[in-house]
C-alpha cells in the first residue's frame, strides 16, 4: 500500500487504542504515524525511502523489500529498544504504526511474512498496491477517522 493509506491506517488504529495506554495523545499519534510509514524503509523508492537515501539504499540491497523489516522481529526489536532506552510510551505508539503497516499489506497481492525469518509463510489478499481498491480503502479509512474523531 501507498505511504498516505499506511499513515491514515496507523493513524486511525491509533485514534482507536490511544485511550488504552497512559500517554500523550499528540506524541503516541506522531509515533504512530512514524511507525506505519517506517516500514517502508527497505524500499529506497518508497517515501522514507526518498527521505532516507543512502541507507534505505543499503537495507533494501541487504534484506530485500519486504524482507526482514516487513517482520515482527524487527517491530519488537525497535521496541525493546525504545524501551530499553526509557522510550516505552514512544516505543507503543511506534509498534502500533509499525504492525498497522504489516496488517494493511497482509491485504495486498504481495502480502507478508509477519514471522520472517522464522517462517517464509506469506499472508496476503487481494488488492493492489495503488489500485482501486487500495484507493476504496483510503477512503473508508478517513470517513472512519472523521467519525472516530467526531
């Protein structure tokens, strides 16, 4: 999926789990939002990507697109360190963004594999990256924002 589903996905998912943890909504949100779009920094094309560059061009020559930073490993790995180094409130939101991005490409043709390395099973559905049903999607996704929001 585009980089505006992920951060509108992440963004709602946070709006809707916020209220659960004990943080400051406006940093929980931002770390939400940062979380979804992250992902995508094994894709030098990708929009962190673009704002990466030259490191995105290392992760994605390294471990691939979708490869290991499109796993659970690595979304635990950054949260253990945000907590590690007194981050936790910053490292929930951020694991939030993060697994909403993995859960919205479970949707996508090319889908995911969630538990990468360990197991090269794929989750995957039906809608292309930047097709109309991702564009359907989008849309849904704010009309539940501006209801979550009302």
């Amino acid at each position: 999926m585009m980089y505006k589903t992920h951060a509108a996905f992440g963004f709602l998912i946070g709006l809707l789990l916020m209220n659960y943890f004990n943080v400051n909504k406006y940093v929980f949100l931002s770390m939400v939002v940062l979380g979804s779009i992250f992902v995508d920094i094994d894709e030098d094309n990708s929009y962190i990507g673009r704002k990466t560059r030259p490191v995105s061009n290392v992760i994605e020559r390294v471990f691939g697109h979708r490869g290991i930073f499109h796993s659970l490993l690595i979304a635990g790995l950054i949260f253990i360190g945000f907590s590690y180094f007194g981050y936790l409130k910053f490292g929930i939101g951020f694991l939030v963004g993060y697994v909403s991005h993995l859960a919205a490409d479970a949707l996508t043709i090319e889908g995911v594999r969630i538990f990468y390395p360990f197991s090269s099973k794929s989750i995957h559905g039906l809608v292309r990256t930047n097709g109309v049903f991702e564009k359907i999607f989008f849309i849904l996704v704010l009309v539940a924002i501006g209801y979550v929001l009302i």
